[in-house]
C-alpha cells in the first residue's frame, strides 16, 4: 500500500481552517435551541403546550419554557369576545323586523383543552356553537311576543333572550350578556304606529283638556258658594247690625219718654235752651208770645 504524502500534507494544511466554521455553526445551533426554547403569554390568554402535536398542559401569563423542535405552542384568549348578529324575524301577529343583537362572551379556563381539541380555535368555535344556534332562540323569543310588546316591554324582551341563548349555548364558553340593540320594523308598521301614537297623544289632550274644564267648574261652583256664603254673611250681619239699631233707637225713645213724664218742664227747658231770643216780627190778634208759656212758670218769691 502505497502512502500519498503531499495529500496527507495538505490535508493537514487545512484542517485548521475548519475549525472557525464548526465553531459558527455550532454557536448558531445553540443560540437557535436557547431562542426557541422559551416564550410568553400575554395577560388574559393562557398557552397550549403541544408535544409532537398531543396536549402536554396549559402555560399561565408571563415567561415559559418548551423543548425545541419537540414542543410547539398556541395561544387562547380568556377575554370577552363579541359576536354581532342581523336577524330577519317574524312578531307574534306577523310583523316582520329586522334584529341587531349582540353576544359578549368568553372561553371557561377549564375547557380550554377541550376547547383546542374540539375546535381549535375561538373562531371555529363561534362558528360551530353560537353561529348556528343563537338565531334560532332569539327569533323563538321575539315570536311570542307582539310588535308593540316588543317595544313596550324592551327590558323584559331582552332578558328573556338572554335566557334562552344563555340554555342553549351551554358548554365551554359563558355567556356574560346578550343585548338587543336595534329592531327594524317595516316603514308600513311604523308609520301605522306613529299615527296610534299621534291618536294617543290626542286623546290624552281631550281628556287633559276635559279634567282641566271639570277642576275649572268645580273651582267656579266653589267661589260661587263662597262668595254666596260672603253675601249670606254680610245680609246677617247688616240685619243684626239694624236690629241692635232699632232697640237702640227703641230703647232712647222710651227713656225720653220716661224721662218727660217724670218731669214735664224738661220740654220748656229743651225750647229755652233751643230759642235764639228773637220774637217774632208779626203776631196774630188774641195769639200769645209764642214759645214760652207764663203760666206754666214757677212764681218768684
């Protein structure tokens, strides 16, 4: 056997010069398992940590470590989710209307290795779960009741559809809350309800107007007997006043005329004291003086 010495020399030559290549390659590698050897989930999202493609546990927020190229991850959020829906329905006497419904809802942390087996996503299982049955209960809850019911009862309606989507999409998710934002009913339905309401407001103002004239006239009967009681009051008390005024007058003419019977001189007294001391000018034949009578005087001693 023959020994090639120049290939053995220059094989010798080079094996210095691979040596940084190993050295970068294997720096590459291992900066590649450190890179992929951990990752992060976010607050309000939890990890599925898959090994060669089965469920291995569920990571928690913040920084977690895997096995490269054996373990690969996906995220779930646990946040609330929100799904909008335009449903055509029918009221309970056939008014057709349009519903705008909303669903706020998210995943059960429990289920969630359920949930990435069943459906592997939050999109999917929207798709599979509420998608399908949601429209159903709503317009089941909406037909039993009335268009006007519908409107006037908004609150009771739309908790009666919470409670009928809440039973039928049990399962991983919880439902937190439905709400009916809009109901669209035909132009015809809502110009006959404006005219119902227009007719309402109407009839309210006669019978507003009819309780104003009704307090109006009892208000008027009312002065009327008051002032009828003013006026009874005042006549009473005239008629008393001219009563005491009569025995008052009554009662000064009888004490006068106690008074001039007990003394019958206080007359001349009354015509002296009233006499200006003139005589008359002119006197008739066989008259006396007038006024004062001499023989009715006392003789002066």
């Amino acid at each position: 056997m023959l020994f090639d010495v120049s290939k053995n020399t220059t094989d010798i030559k080079h094996a210095p010069a691979r040596k940084p290549v190993i050295f970068i390659f294997l720096s590459a590698f291992i900066f590649f398992l450190a890179f992929n050897s951990y990752f992060t989930v976010d607050q309000g999202e939890r990890g599925i940590v898959l090994r060669f493609g089965a469920f291995q546990r569920i990571a928690e927020p913040g920084l977690n470590f895997k096995l490269p190229f054996f373990e690969s991850t996906h995220t779930i959020s646990l946040q609330t989710q929100v799904s909008h829906f335009q449903l055509p329905a029918y009221s309970r006497d056939q008014q057709p209307a349009n519903l705008a419904v909303s669903v706020n809802w998210h995943a059960q942390e429990p289920e969630l290795q359920k949930i990435y087996s069943e459906f592997g996503s939050l999109a999917a299982l929207e798709a599979r779960i509420i998608q399908p049955r949601l429209p159903q209960a709503v317009k089941t809850v909406f037909g039993s009741y009335v268009a006007a019911s519908s409107i006037q009862n908004r609150a009771k309606l739309n908790t009666d559809i919470f409670d009928s989507v809440s039973k039928v999409l049990h399962g991983p998710i919880v439902i937190e809350s439905v709400q009916l934002d809009n109901i669209d009913f035909s132009d015809a339905y809502e110009q006959s309800v404006e005219q119902r309401m227009l007719a309402e407001v109407e009839v309210a103002k006669l019978q507003q107007n009819a309780l104003r004239e009704k307090v109006q006239a009892e208000i008027t009967v009312t002065q009327a007997k008051a002032q009828a009681e003013s006026v009874k009051a005042q006549a009473a008390a005239q008629a008393e006043a001219t009563r005491m005024k009569g025995e008052a007058e009554a009662a000064a003419i009888k004490a006068k005329g106690d008074a001039l019977r007990q003394n019958p001189n206080l007359v001349e007294l009354i015509k002296a004291e009233r006499w200006n001391g003139e005589l008359p000018q002119t006197m008739l034949p066989n008259s006396t003086v007038p006024f004062i009578d001499v023989k009715n005087q006392p003789a002066r001693e």
